[in-house]
C-alpha cells in the first residue's frame, strides 16, 4: 500500500487513528503491531508470516543476548540471529543475483534461473533488526521484553517500507506505554505528511515521467536532453524518497513518535563527502556505526582506511539492489570519496562555492545514471549521449522537452533552503494560518492528481 494512494489516504489512514486514539495507552503498541500486518499485508499477504518470523527471530535473539553473561556466550547469542537475519535477506534478495552471476562462468551455464519475490522493505527491517541486537550486544540498550511492543517497532508502518531506518535505542522511551500523544503533535505530523506527498504526488511523479520519455531510447538524444534526463531523475529520485520520509516522520509524529530526519538538501553539497551526510542519512549513520567502525575506520593505516571505504561502498551498493550496476555505482562513489579523501577534499574548500557545488551536482548526476539504468547497453549508451551526443534524430522534440521546463525550475528550487527559510520568517500567527492553508490546497491538488493520473511509482520500493 503506498502513502500516496486513495485507499491510504482516505480509508486505512483515517480509520488507523481514530481506533488508536480511542484505545487505553497500554492497548496502542499492540493494535499498531495489528496495523502495521495489515498495512504490509495488503500488497504482500504471503510475506506476513515472514515478518511475524524475523519479529520471533530478533525478539528471542536480544532477550537471549541480555541473559549470557560471559563475552564468549554473548557473542555466539548475537552470532545466531545475525546470521539468520543475512541468510533470510541473501535467499529473498541476493538468491537470484547470485544464480545469474554464477551461470556467467562456462562450467554453470546450465544452472537454472531463480526467481524469488522480493518481499518489500526487506533491506529496511532487516537493518533495524541487525541494529537492535547490535546495540542490546553493545550494551547501548535493554532488550525490550514485550513481544507485541517489539513487534510494533519491527513493522511500524510508517517507516516499514522505506525507512528511516529507525534504531531501537532512538524510540525505546517513546514505545514505552503511556506515549505522549497530542494535538500539536498530530498536526505538525499531518503538515509535514502532506509536505511529502506533494514532493512525491506533485514534483516527484511528473519528473518521472519526463526521465520515462527522454530514456526509453537514449541512442537518439543530444547531449542537452541527455542532461536534462539526467537532472529528472536526480530530481525525481530526491523528492521521491524525501517525500517519503517526511511522509514517513509526519505519520510517526501523529502516532507519537519522532524519527530522525533522513535528508538536508544534499543538492546544495559542496563535495561528494558532504553529499553523503546529507543524503539518506540514517543509511549512512548505519553503515558508518555498524561496519565502517568495527572494521577499524580511519583509525590505522591510510591503505587500510581507504580498503574499509571501498568495503564499505561495495555493500551500500548491494544494499540497494541486486544487480551490477548498483555494485558499479557503489564503487564509484568509493572511487570518488577516496579521491577526496586523499588529494582533493582541501582544494575544493578552498574554491568558490559555486564551482565547487556543480562539481559535486555533474559527479551526482553521472551517478545517478548507474544507478538508474541496469542495462548495461543503456547505461552506455546513455552517458555517451551526456557526453558526445546521440544520433539526434529527432524522435524527442524541443517542445515535448520545454514544456516540462518550469516543472524542473520549480523542482530545482524547492530542493533549496530557502524556500524553508522565507516560510519560518514569517511571523508565527500568520505562518499557521498559511501553513493550515497551504495544507488544504495540497490535499485537494495531490487527490485531483492521484484521481486523473495512473503514473504513481515509487523507486525505493524495490530495495
């Protein structure tokens, strides 16, 4: 079920937070265990069961980490749901990827094909699982000893499909019963729910379709419409998953929850660096907390730090798909961050900051392209249309191309701060009072939008 479908919005949503809001507190963690099932079962019924096991799975593993005492029982009590936890993820995600890597060597050309149905979100719980028994290991946290709360926290709908990525140890206070419900709460949630669903319904949904039409047949494009594909999809992709999250936090506030923010405009980073510590970020905290650390960080030998960087892009890439162009664009940016890691990340502080911002947004948008295009004929015939131009033919004229031009002016500034800053400069009274406005008019324009338009993806869906 997505956030911006009818079926949400207007019926499970609605009938959610009346029946929560009227349950005694010491009921809410339970029905919202019932919800989240609900919601996941409404696209993927035959996963539930799978989600029920990893709860069983990472409930049982913590409790039994907290009971040993001794480091070596502590360890092999971690090791076991750990490993539980990848094999599930390799056999539903990787299982395939591995089938159609290994039938590439002659003496396996006759394996037969696996196709395995990805369960949505997948990658996503899997992380916050392996982030729970990490840190009741770590002694960071206790392990939570009610199942139907742990449940909750596993498959919390807000966030199940897309992340965040939300670590135990950032809501434990907020799943214990009573939580702190109110009305400004649900307000300021249901302002910033609708801020993301026009991301998504409005800028995010448009976009795509531009990059659909201007990538379908890169052979015949000129180098400015392969740019301007280019930046669609960058953009799209941005307020596609930052509609998502703030859609995702806005929910979590009605429910009582406060999650962290997951993007800080990453299109106004100066480098590649900065890009990634504003993109994603609960991504990147997990991965910098949970295996850049332990494998030693930048805390020893400079080739070392540099194998730990690439070892560390490589699964992100993974993370996000199984499929080679996502372990090339992995490895791209390991490329790029150990590049400035070693030789350029103290020229481009030194140099004007526009030059440096379209340093990092060329580099960005190039990436984007491995991340997008799986094929690898397309992929290259794509960047050799950014670079040298297509055939031209023709087939995609300048007025098909113009006339999404003040979408991606608007796109482009909304990606901005100051759009943000110029709202909060606004004294408080009026700002309400335009914000509850604001609210209204994007409800009915994204529910018009959703009612006359079937285009209605959501890329993040597939990891």
């Amino acid at each position: 079920m997505l956030f911006s479908s009818l079926v949400f919005l207007f019926f499970f949503l609605p009938a959610v937070l009346i029946l929560y809001y009227f349950l005694p507190p010491r009921l809410r963690n339970a029905f919202l265990l019932l919800a989240d099932l609900v919601f996941y079962g409404f696209g993927e019924p035959a996963f539930v069961l799978l989600m029920l096991l990893s709860i069983l799975i990472n409930y049982a593993g913590g409790c039994g980490i907290a009971c040993c005492r001794g480091p070596r029982a502590r360890q092999l009590a971690l090791l076991l749901p750990l490993v539980l936890n990848l094999l599930i993820l390799g056999v539903f995600k990787y299982m395939g990827f591995l089938g159609e890597t290994l039938r590439l060597l002659p003496p396996l050309a006759s394996l037969p094909d696996i196709s395995i149905p990805l369960p949505v979100g997948i990658s996503f719980y899997t992380f916050q699982s392996i982030s729970y028994l990490i840190d009741v290991y770590r002694r960071d946290c206790e392990p939570q000893r009610n199942i139907f709360t742990f449940g909750a926290y596993i498959s919390l709908f807000p966030q199940l499909i897309a992340g965040p990525i939300v670590r135990y140890r950032d809501v434990a206070q907020e799943l214990a019963d009573p939580r702190r419900e109110s009305a400004e709460k649900c307000s300021i949630g249901a302002e910033l729910f609708l801020i993301g669903l026009s991301k998504k319904v409005l800028l995010a949904n448009p976009l795509g379709e531009l990059w659909t039409l201007l990538s379908s047949n890169p052979a015949i494009l000129s180098a400015p419409a392969a740019w301007t594909g280019a930046v669609a999809f960058s953009l799209q992709l941005y307020f596609d998953f930052s509609g998502y999250s703030d859609m995702a936090c806005g929910l979590g506030r009605m429910f009582g929850f406060t999650f962290c923010p997951n993007f800080n405009y990453p299109y106004t980073a100066k480098t590649i660096s900065d890009f990634w510590r504003r993109l994603h970020m609960s991504l990147t905290g997990w991965f910098r907390d949970y295996v850049y650390i332990p494998l030693g960080g930048s805390r020893c030998t400079l080739l070392r730090t540099l194998f730990h960087i690439a070892i560390v892009w490589m699964l992100t890439g993974l993370w996000h798909g199984a499929s080679w162009n996502f372990v090339l664009w992995g490895l791209y940016y390991a490329v790029l961050l150990i590049v400035e890691k070693r030789f350029l990340g103290r020229l481009l502080t030194q140099l004007p900051g526009i030059i440096s911002r379209i340093y990092t947004l060329v580099l960005v948008a190039i990436g984007w392209m491995l991340f997008a295009l799986d094929e690898t004929d397309r992929l290259t015939a794509y960047l050799s249309a950014m670079f040298t131009g297509g055939h031209a033919s023709g087939s995609i004229s300048t007025t098909q191309i113009s006339a999404y031009l003040p979408l991606l002016a608007a796109a482009a500034v909304a990606c901005l701060p100051i759009v943000r800053q110029r709202f909060l400069s606004i004294p408080q009274r009026p700002r309400r009072i335009l914000a509850a406005v604001l609210s209204v008019c994007s409800l009915l324009l994204c529910t018009a939008a959703l009612v006359s338009d079937s285009y209605n993806p959501f890329l993040y869906f597939r990891f």
